[in-house]
C-alpha cells in the first residue's frame, strides 16, 4: 500500500467504521463507503485493528480519525520500555500451536494470561494434527490446558479446516502464535479470498519463517455469506464474526501486569488467593502459602507454576528498569 506523504484534507463528512489493518500511523479502515486510507489526528497513534472509530473523510480514498469509541478490551504486549497494541473489542484469542514444528507452552501461558486479564476468551487450535507421528506428543504438551477447561481444537489447514470455521463464524477472534504454526494457512483456508502469503518451515532452525508483517481483520461471514477482503462489503461489528491474522510472536511480554493480577489470570489459583497464612506472602517459600499447598498437593500443574514463576520474575525485572510501571 503506498502511503500518501500528507494526510488527508478532511472534506467534512463524518463516517464509523473499523480498524482493520495497522501499518505504523496510518490505517486501513471499512466504512460504509468502502475501504479508506486513514490517518489520526496529531502526532498520537495509539489504534489497533478491530477497533472502531469515527473518521472525517477526505478525498482520494483517505481520511482523519476523529474519535475512538470505547473499546471493550485491548490486547497487547509490552516489556520494559515499550508496548504493542495487538487487537481491540475481541470475544476471542486463537492460539494456534501445531504438531511440527515444536510450540511453546509457555508462550500459551503468556497469550492466556493476557487474554484473561481482558476478559477474552482463549481457545486453543492444535493445527498439522494429520500429522499423526507427532499428535501424541503435541497433546500431551496441551493436556495442563485442556485440564483447565480450555477448550483445544485439532484441524489440518490442509484438509480445509471445517470444524474451526463452523466454531468461529460468529466471534470476533485472532490468531496468534508463534511463526510457522500455520496460521496464515489457515487464515486462507477459512477466508480463502485473503490469499494470506505461506512459506515453507525452516527444518534447520526448528522454527517458521515470518509471512504476516502486520495484523489484518477479515469478515468471516455476514448476511450467510462469506465475506471477500477487497472492501466491497463493509465490517459491521454487530453482525458476523471476523478473523484477524497477526505476525508470528516469539515473546510475550506483560510488564503491564503486577503480580497480583497476573496470579488472578491464572484461573488455578483463584480458589487459593487470599487463603495465605500471611496477608502479604509473596507465593515464594512462605510457611502456610496456599498456592504452594495447591501445588504440592497436585491441585496446581507443576509446570503452570513454573510459566507463573517465570512471568512474574520477568515483571519484577522490568519493573526495576523502569519503575513507570
């Protein structure tokens, strides 16, 4: 997309509509005009695909964001020093794990964790299942999160997809996960117009190359039909689920969480919260800590509590290099 060197002279005409691209400070957004170029006013940009927005347009197929409408939720990361908005008002996070090549349950634990503080529904896609040498031990990496209640959905991009698109034809959802797990594949496979790019597995790294540079919302079905991507139909949040497909992660930061609330987005631990012997344990060696208990007891995954431990040290690391937080 070739971005203007101005932004657009605003023309008057006021218009909604959605986020559904991000590249930098300027944003692809669908109105009920069709598909607009749109740049925010001033030197802020802090928007994410999925958000809705009020846009004065301009001419030449561009305009002004005006107003951001309050959202129902953000996801994003961040580390020490800086944050990345991901994607706003969603019912769901995709996370997209695949038989080969090998996933991190860690990183799982990172998405769920965010997701949760946000009050966003994780779901949990085990693609490249047809790969039946490599299902068993896929499985049992996922077994302390289907335990947990999340709900684990095996496909093949492949072979089509079908049950994962009949499951998300009504939410609002992303994928997310780390590069080469299939997720563009399967972005085509449920939005076949959205010719997301592929590229093949890099066997020497044991990990994907990326394809996806920047998050993109696809409409996945309004009106009982499946939506194409060229801006011919518009995104209307109260109609229709949609998909948006974001680059690979390798890292998921929450240096905006504290520990307490990081420990309230571990659903295992709620029942125990609050029931320490001292009211300010840390959960590290504390005599009559119930978290501890729980975990000795069989009641907390032992390696739940390690991505726990893990996560949380990384926030008291960044919360020491910049106390801001």
């Amino acid at each position: 997309m070739k971005k203007s060197p101005h932004p657009a002279r605003p023309t008057g005409a006021h218009l909604k509509g959605v986020i559904v691209a991000a590249f930098g400070r300027h944003y692809e957004v669908s109105t009920t005009a069709g598909r607009l170029q749109c740049y925010p006013r001033g030197k802020k940009s802090s928007f994410a695909c999925g958000d809705e927005v009020e846009i004065v347009r301009g001419g030449d197929g561009q305009g002004v964001i005006e107003k951001l409408t309050p959202r129902r939720n953000l996801l994003w990361r961040s580390d020490a020093f800086r944050e990345k908005l991901i994607a706003a008002n969603l019912s769901h996070i995709v996370i997209v794990v695949a038989t080969e090549p090998g996933f991190s349950d860690l990183l799982i634990s990172r998405c769920i964790a965010a997701a949760e503080s946000q009050d966003i529904t994780p779901l949990i896609v085990l693609n490249k299942a047809d790969l039946e040498d490599r299902l068993p031990g896929a499985r049992a990496q996922l077994e302390p999160f289907r335990r947990l209640g999340y709900e684990v959905i095996e496909v093949s991009a492949l072979h089509g997809a079908d049950g994962l698109r009949a499951r998300l034809n009504t939410l609002h959802a992303i994928f997310v996960g780390q590069s080469g797990m299939g997720k563009s594949t399967l972005t085509n496979a449920l939005v076949p117009e959205a010719n997301a790019a592929t590229r093949e597995i890099s066997d020497a790294l044991d990990s994907g190359k990326h394809t996806t540079t920047f998050a993109r919302l696809y409409p996945l079905v309004q009106d009982g039909k499946a939506c194409d991507t060229t801006g011919a139909r518009t995104v209307d949040p109260a109609r229709g689920g949609w998909l948006i497909d974001s680059p690979g992660l390798q890292v998921f930061g929450l240096a905006h969480l504290t520990a307490d609330s990081l420990a309230e987005a571990f659903i295992e631990f709620r029942p125990f919260l609050g029931k320490c012997r001292f009211r300010d344990c840390r959960h590290d060696s504390e005599p009559g800590c119930a978290l501890l208990g729980a975990v000795a007891s069989g009641q907390i995954h032992p390696r739940r509590w390690e991505h726990f431990r893990n996560i949380r040290s990384e926030i008291a690391a960044a919360k020491k290099l910049n106390p801001g937080w």
